[in-house]
C-alpha cells in the first residue's frame, strides 16, 4: 500500500524536519516499527539524534538502498570503500554515529561504526583503554601482575606483521630478528652484528648481507663487512614491529 | 595520538569489544575485572565468535614436516591483502614434536590434535587463538580379554572431533585397533579387535561406543565434521569392484549410520578420494592418484542423493590438494613441493612462495583453517609448561634493550 515514492518526515532533536523516502527510512528498525504502528502521516520524532548526525545517517541509508535496488552501478568493493570514507570522521561524530545507530536499530551501521572503533583501539595498550572508556582499574598491583603474566604473550610485541621464516644463519651470530616501522627488516644478534634487508626481498633469500652495528647509536650504520650468509637447514621465526633508531 | 574520552553505554562498549581481535582481547583483561569477566561469559564468547563466522575470517594453518631437522610443525599464513599468504609464525607443539600429529578441526575455533606414532594414544585440544591447550586423559576404556591372550598394541586409526550442540560439549572420537599376542608364545594373534572410544571435554573421561561393523579410512581434506555430524569414507568389497560410501557419526545422540554408494568414474586404486565440508555440505573431491596434470570432481550429499557440484578441469603441475579457500579457489601441492593457490574463474594458479621443506614426506603437508574463538577447554596456557612458538636456537622472547622503544604500539593483526 503506498507508492513507492512514499515520503515519511522525520523531527530532529533539534527541531529540523528531513523528509525521507520510504525506503531509506525504514533502514531504521525503530523508524519501521513507528511508521507501521502509529499514523502513517505524522512526523515521527527521532528524540536522540542531531540534525547533522541524522543528515549523515540517511545518506548512508540511501546509499545502501540504492545499491541494494540496483538503482545506483556499484560494486561491493566500491561500496566498501565508499562505507570505509563515510567513517573517515572526527571522533566525536564517530560516537554519536554509534549511538544513533543503535537507538536507532540500524544493524549495518552498527556493525561498521563499531568495527571502526575496535579498529582504533585494538593496538591500544591497557592504560589508553582505560583513559579512552573512562574506566577505573579495580586491580590490587599483584592481581594486576597475575592476570598480565598469565596473558603475558599478548604484551609480547612480537609477531605478526613483519614476521616470516628465513633461512637460519649457518652460525650462532643470531639471537634475534625485529623488523621496524618501515618493514625493513634489522637483525639484532648477541655480538651486535645486524643486518636490514626488506621483508618482500628476503622471501626468496638465499644469502643475506650483513652489517655491523657501530658502538656509538647515534652514528649511522656502516656496511662494515659484507658476509655473505648460507642457507642453513631448519629456520627461524622473524620478529616484528617496533621503530628502532637507524 | 591522544584518544579522547568517551561517555558510550555498556552494550555499545560490548558491541565493540566483540570485534576486537582475541590477542586485544587477552590484553585488555587486565583493564578491570569487570571486563576480564565479561570475557569469559557465553554471551560475549558466542558473539564474538559469530562476528568472526559473519565475516568470513578464515585464518590458515599449515602442517609440514621438515624432513631435515626431523621436527613438525604449524604454520600460521597471513590473510592480509598483498601479502600473499606469507608465513607469520611457526609453531611447535611439545607434546608431538617428533611426529606430525593428526588433526581434526577447526570446531569453533578449536583444534584437536592426535600422536602418529604408533601405539601412541596422547590427545590434546587447542585453541590457537587464546593459546590454551589441554592433553586428554588416558582413555579409560577397558579392552576386550580373551583367555590365553594379551592385547599388546592399541593402535590409532581415524577419528573426528566436533560440538555436540544439542549438550553444549566437545567430543572426540576415535576408532582403535587392538592387536592381541599369545600370553606364553608372544606369537601375534591374526585377529584384530576393532574399538570405537569417545571422549567428552564436559565430563573429561571416555566411554565405548559400539563399533559398527566398518573400518573407516581418515582421507579427508582440513576438516571431516559439519553441523555436530562427522564424516569419513569406507570401502566395501573386493578389488576391483570395490564401493565407496560415507560412515557418519551424530555427536549429539551418538549413532552411526551409512550414506548411499558414490557411483565416481575410474579405478578406486588408481582413484583419491578426500571427504570434506564444502560451502556448508559434505562431500568428496575426487582426482587421479597419477598424472601431474589432474582434474577434480567435487562431489556432494544431499540427504539421499550424491550430486557433483563441479569439476575443475586440468591444473598442470600439481600433486594434491589441500583444502578449499574463500570463492572456490584450491590450495594444492605442486610438483616442486610449494602452496599453490588456483583460482577457477580466472583459471590462474598462483605460487605462493611457501616451501614444505619436503624430502620424502609429501603426505605430511596438510591446511587447515580456523576462525577465531574465545571458547575456553579448561587447560593450561602455552607458556605456562612449555614455550610453543620461539626461534629455533633461541628461547628467548626477551627484547633488546639496546633499542630504544618509541610509541609503542602492539601489532593484533
């Protein structure tokens, strides 16, 4: 019942009327409901949100829509990227964002705002957390201790990106490996020998060059002597990600 | 980059939470114990896991045996776009250092795995993503007796490991042959005693099962379990008119029960024959056992009929098969023992620069592939017993403290 270009006018929480397709509005499970169980042609009032955020909400509903109609030519890579900008935001908008999409039940905006902000935070150490949530830590110091040794290898800073299996080195030099920020990668072995070949390079590495690190840090590095290193037998595991100084 | 601070209702911060990678999460339990609790509830397990099952992050695992070194072990590959499946860390389990173990899953992000060694009955489950493990008890099924005999080896033969839904337990089964000597003589008996034992994570203990009167055979490609029924194949008959079908076993009222015979076109001894999941259905990948050129039929059940779902036509150069990856593309082995990726709607097979570091032992390398879970089995950290992920001629994870560290930031993948 209804043309297909029924309008539905939505009020703001500060006082600014949108009139909205259908279709893109009952996006919003609360929207659907409120239309389908009050009367059709009052203005439905959306008490929480601002106009600004609402305005944002509806292009994204609109979108999604059309894409979904076909009315609008767009990939599902297309309307990832185009849902990856739409969260390009400043952070304060990013939460109302979160919150009006929950007040106003509209589960794949849910899903991508809170996506967004796990994405930010996940590389967070706990005090940021806490800082960023607001939260008190009701930890004694020994709990605190407990629980963090208990999960110790999630504080390791290593693995992940910049890790891959090399060639073992022929003799004890190695102690370990660290990639750095620029996924290069950097060496490190007991008596101070390092070596820095990019990671896509050393994928097929038969030999490595190597550097020696000089006593004095802040010098920059000398390709001291170049050794060229054999393919052992068995491998090593190539640790990750912390920016150390050249 | 300073975050602000945030006034967000404790469901939104759930809902948050819930998509956060499980190394976040394992850190972040030190935040407050409310949050370090809120992780451990069914509801948040249930939904983070499910976030993970939406989106289709799919993690793989390589098994390989380096030949040289006389170790097996695991491989995680990165899923990142132009990474290409690039080792990220290996991983050496203990308890099967010398052997490659079997293993069956992923079941919600869990794995089980099963010494090769013969005679050896050790069991663990693991989780690879909250780095928990937990070796089985010794099974406490009593072995038939016959008088004048003694059973002197109990020896592995298949099994499968999945959720039985309907008690909210994991199960492992496995089928055992027991192998009888002469009490006085030692001369071994011909007869041997099939056994079927079944392990459940919730009363941590076994039990028998009645054995049917099949001896399943374990080939099957990542995983052999779907919707809490687990799969394998059997042969009846005597070459060359031997048949194929399907055993399978319900985890939640622990019955078998057989499939109809899959008619395939060949040889069954020039014929392999892998059971897998696919898409949401079992079934079979059939391809020749010779030629290096082979063709793949992918066969599956549906209920009462075998219907064949594809066929990829002649991928030159490749061994086996190892598994199935997102958009129908197939993991094999090559010729020169590497990953190769194949991918149907281009017809392009990719090399992906792992090595399986393989002599002699091709029928080591086996994938598998998990989605991240929270699910706890009650064991034991890894490092707690044993350190499991290291270098090889280093044990240390400890950081050079020559470097300086600025900004640090961890890396959850």
């Amino acid at each position: 019942m209804g043309s297909t270009s029924t309008k539905i006018k939505l009020r703001t929480s500060d006082q600014k009327v949108f009139e909205v397709e259908k279709a893109v509005a009952v996006q919003s499970q609360t929207i659907k409901y409120i239309y389908e169980n009050g009367c059709p042609d009052s203005v439905i009032h959306v008490h929480s949100v601002s106009g600004d955020i609402l305005s944002k909400i509806l292009d994204y509903c609109k979108k999604h829509v059309n894409s979904a109609a076909g009315k609008e030519d767009i990939s599902p890579e297309e309307l990832y990227e185009w849902d990856a900008n739409f969260v390009k935001v400043d952070q304060n908008t990013l939460f109302d964002l979160i919150l009006a999409a929950n007040c106003l039940k509209i589960e794949s905006l849910l899903d991508l705002t809170c996506q967004t902000v796990a994405n930010m935070i996940k590389g967070k150490r706990p005090e940021e957390i806490r800082t960023t949530f607001n939260i008190k830590n009701d930890y004694t110091i020994e709990a605190e201790e407990a629980v963090r040794r208990e999960n110790k290898w999630a504080f390791d800073m290593l693995g992940g990106v910049g890790t891959m299996v090399i060639e073992e080195l022929a003799d004890d030099t190695m102690s370990k490996c660290v990639t750095n920020a620029k996924s290069r990668v950097c060496v490190i072995a007991a008596n101070q020998i390092v070596m820095m070949r990019s990671i896509s390079k050393l994928a097929n590495k038969k030999s490595i060059d190597v550097y020696k690190q000089p006593q004095n840090p802040t010098t920059p590095r000398i390709k001291e002597s170049v050794k060229q290193i054999n393919v052992g037998t068995g491998f090593i595991e190539l640790f990750f990600h912390f920016k150390c100084k050249m | 980059m300073q975050m602000p601070r945030f006034e967000v209702p404790e469901a939104l911060v759930t809902e948050i939470l819930s998509k956060l990678p499980v190394k976040s999460l394992m850190r972040f339990n030190c935040i407050c114990k409310y949050w370090c609790s809120s992780f451990r509830t069914p509801h948040f397990i249930s939904k983070h896991y499910h976030n993970n099952l939406k989106n289709n992050n799919l993690n793989p695992l390589l098994q390989r045996f380096d030949g040289n070194a006389n170790l097996a072990y695991l491989s995680q590959l990165s899923v990142e776009k132009d990474e290409n499946f690039l080792v990220k860390q290996n991983i050496r389990l203990p308890f099967f250092i010398h052997d490659s173990p079997y293993v069956w899953g992923a079941c919600h992000g869990l794995f089980c795995l099963h010494s090769s060694f013969m005679n050896d009955m050790e069991v663990a489950i693991w989780n690879p993503s909250t780095r928990e493990f937990k070796i089985l008890p010794q099974s406490s099924v009593q072995r038939p007796t016959y008088p004048g005999l003694t059973c002197k080896y109990v020896i592995f033969d298949c099994g499968a490991f999945e959720f039985d839904f309907k008690n909210d337990d994991y199960k492992f089964i496995r089928f055992v042959t027991l192998c009888y000597v002469d009490s006085e003589r030692g001369i071994e008996s011909p007869d041997d005693v099939s056994q079927v034992e079944l392990y459940s994570l919730k009363c941590d203990s076994w039990k028998e099962i009645p054995s049917p009167n099949y001896r399943p055979l374990d080939y099957c490609l990542s995983n052999n379990c779907l919707d809490g029924i687990c799969y394998w194949q059997i042969v009846t008959g005597n070459s060359p008119y031997e048949k194929v079908m399907i055993l399978s076993f319900d985890m939640a009222n622990e019955k078998f029960s057989v499939s109809p015979i899959l008619e395939f076109v060949g040889f069954f001894s020039k014929t392999n024959i892998n059971v897998l999941v696919f898409n949401g259905s079992v079934g079979v990948l059939v391809y020749p056992v010779e030629g290096i050129d082979k063709s793949f039929d992918l066969w599956v059940m549906n209920g009462k009929e075998w219907t064949k779902q594809f066929s990829i036509e002649s991928i030159p150069g490749v061994v086996n098969p190892l598994g199935f990856w997102k958009n129908n593309e197939l993991f094999l082995l090559n010729t020169n023992y590497e990953v190769v990726l194949f991918d149907p709607s281009t017809q392009e097979l990719k090399v992906l620069g792992i090595n399986s570091y393989l002599d002699h032992h091709r029928e080591y390398v086996s994938l598998f592939f998990y989605v991240e879970s929270l699910v706890s089995i009650n064991g034991i950290q890894e490092h707690r017993d044993h350190i499991i992920r290291q270098l090889v001629g280093d044990a240390s994870n400890n950081i050079n403290r020559n470097i300086d560290q600025v900004d640090t930031k961890y890396d959850d993948g």
